[in-house]
DNA sequence: TTACCGGTTAGAGTTTACTCCAAGTCAATA
DNA sequence: TATTGACTTGGAGTAAACTCTAACCGGTAA
C-alpha cells in the first residue's frame, strides 16, 4: 500500500506516517524500486496499534522505547511486559478521571436550565454535587 | 489564602495559577495592600474546577471561553450550556477510546506470558483479538 | 513536450500548555 | 542592618507532537 492509501486507512496523514517512522514509532517501512514507501500488511498492523495507542494518549516516547525493544528480539520479552503494564496504570487513572470529570459533566448540564440554585452554585465542587452513576 | 496555599492544595504551580489567570481561565484574583493575591472560597472553587477540568483533558481554549461567557453574566447561559454539551460529547470520546485500548492492553499483557502464539500475533488488530468487558 | 501528481528528504515552523527567568517589592528574621 | 524568602510583573524558553516548506524525482495525461 501507499502512504497515501494507509494514512486514509487509518486516519493519519502522510506526514504524519512519515514523522512516525522516523522517530522510529513505526518500523522502517521497505521502499520501492522508485523509492517510494510500500506498506506491507505486518506495517498495517503496526500503524493501526499505534494509532490505537496514541489516540487513548498512549506517550509517543513510551511506543518508541516499546517499538524499539521489539525489534530486538525475545531478550526484551520482559522490558516489553512491563512498558505495557506502565501504560495501562496510566491510562486507566486517565480513565477514572475522564469518568469522575464526566459525571460532573453531566450533572451541570442536566441542571443549567433548572435555575434552582444561584449561579455561584455552578462552581461548587464536586463532593457537593450528586453523582449518578 | 495564598497562591502557594492554593497551589499546594490543587496541586498546581504558582506558576501555572498565574498563568491560568493571566489568560483568563480563572477570574482576576484580588489584591491585599501589598499586591499579593489573595484568594477566596469562590476563587478556590474556580481553581478546582478548571484543575477537574484540565486534569481530564478539556482544552484551555474552551474553558477561557466558558469562564469569559461566566462573566459576561445570564445573557451567555445558552452558549455556555453549549459548551459543557461539546465537552461532554469530546470527553465521553475520549473516554470510549481509552476503555477499548485498555481492554487491548489487558489483553495483550495477560498473554505476554503464555507465549502460546507467534510474536506477530501481538501487532494483530483488535477485531482479531478476543475482548473481556 | 509540458504540466501535473504523488511521492522523496532534510529541516524549519506551529500549537498547546505550561515553566522559567530577571528584576523588583516587602516583611520578618539573624 | 543585612539578608532571606515569598511574592510581584513582563517576557523568554521549553517539551511534545505534529505540520509545513523547499527542492527534487519519476510516471502519466493533454
């Protein structure tokens, strides 16, 4: 596949797909006769997981390091194991942030038109308000 | 209290206080005789809900706007539901990508072990790869 | 043949959100 | 009295993650 062809395919573009491969978030993908950029099937792979990654807010420094550790072999079997393990703490505090964050969220706009309370009430935190949920 | 007070209770920066309120995201805080800011329950309030907000992940630009519209006073009611209305919709997002990559990270991390299939079968995209949730 | 399209590289520029610095003020303490 | 420490302002600097530009190349359509 093209750069064209995969970045339509996964939403990224193709200076994007080209920063990445450069900073070595992607392997190096084989070029061409003419030398342009041939994306295999196992390089589709990899853009999909990073793009995964990345949009939950995966840091592109941890999928370098990751990538990286990949390509050299079993040996890295367990530095591996333990960046994912890292990531999935981190995202999983994102997680409960984003759901506490949007439980106020939602109280707020469920009440913006009931105007029973002053305006100031608005700005009152969070173990004030009733959580649903 | 203090910005030092403020900023260790919130665990934010004196810096970052000033800067939140140099653009805007947080209201003019009153001076004491000496200039030094002094902050109060309202203002405190503001700052922890602006924290909440950010720490999820909502942009400064759209919380500038909310808390300009704030100001302005009952007149902005309707745009300012708007917003809340759009943040909910990006951070419900948000949220979504992150419980699917954290049900992939699961995954892959609870068969980093049982090395039962080939190394590649790491990169497979997740409609191949079995969900738990 | 010429013009355009879609690539290529190296490197510069942009955006977001802070974070730091310099120079100064004021109050308290050694 | 001197100095320390917490603050003030305006403005510069930084980190992360792209995003764009310039100059070039090779194949195709008019």
């Amino acid at each position: 596949m093209t750069i064209a062809e995969v970045g339509k395919k996964y939403g990224l573009s193709a200076d994007t797909l080209r920063y990445y491969e450069r900073i070595g978030l992607i392997p190096s993908i084989r070029r061409a006769e003419n030398g342009r950029r041939n994306y295999t099937e196992d390089d589709c792979n990899w853009v999909e997981f990073i793009r995964c990654m990345r949009n939950a807010g995966v840091k592109v420094g941890a999928l370098v390091e990751y990538v990286a550790l990949f390509q050299q072999g079993d040996s890295t079997h367990a530095k591996r194991k333990q960046i994912l393990i890292e990531q999935q703490k981190q995202l999983t505090q994102k997680f409960n942030e984003i759901k506490d964050t949007l439980n106020r969220l939602n109280y707020k706009i469920e009440n913006y038109d009931k105007r029973l309370v002053p305006v100031q009430r608005k700005l009152t935190p969070p173990n004030n308000e009733r959580k649903f949920l």
